[in-house]
C-alpha cells in the first residue's frame, strides 16, 4: 500500500501474477498451421512413430487443449524438426 499512489489501481487490485499458459494457448493457436503441416507429413508419421489419424484428431483447429496434451504435441515437433535437421 506504500506505493499504492505510484501504481495504477488494476495492479493494486490484481490477486495473481497470471501465468504463462495464457502466452502458449495464444502461441500455440496462432501456429497451428506450422505445427500440422510439420508433424502430420513428417518422418516421424513416415517411419509410423506416430499415428497420422491420431495426430489429426489432435491438432484439429477445434480441439481444445490441455496443457499435457500441448507439451506432448511440442515434444514431437521438436524432435520432428531434430530429424528433419539430420536429413540435410
């Protein structure tokens, strides 16, 4: 309350800092494009590491996703974009 006349009132007023997941759902959507294209015709669907028809379902635009099932997508496209480095 010290500084409450050098802070604007909404931050005075605030009960939490907000987390990161708001960032990553945005992040996550705004390249779901990227993420499909990348994963969906990639090698680790080529070598039948993972299920196509699965990974459709899941990266459907109308999906909602849960933070584990986000981390889990992310997971494979990092390693999908660790193999693709190694085909060069």
């Amino acid at each position: 309350m010290a500084f409450s006349h050098d802070v604007p009132a909404q931050i005075i007023r605030r009960e939490s800092k907000g987390s990161v997941n708001t960032h990553l759902d945005r992040a996550f959507a705004e390249n779901i494009a990227f993420i499909r294209a990348h994963l969906l015709d990639g090698i680790l669907v080529r070598k039948k590491l993972l299920n196509r028809s699965n990974l459709e379902k899941a990266l459907s635009q109308n999906c909602l996703h849960t933070d584990a099932e986000r981390l889990k997508i992310l997971c494979h496209l990092s390693t999908e974009i660790w193999l693709r480095s190694w085909e060069k």
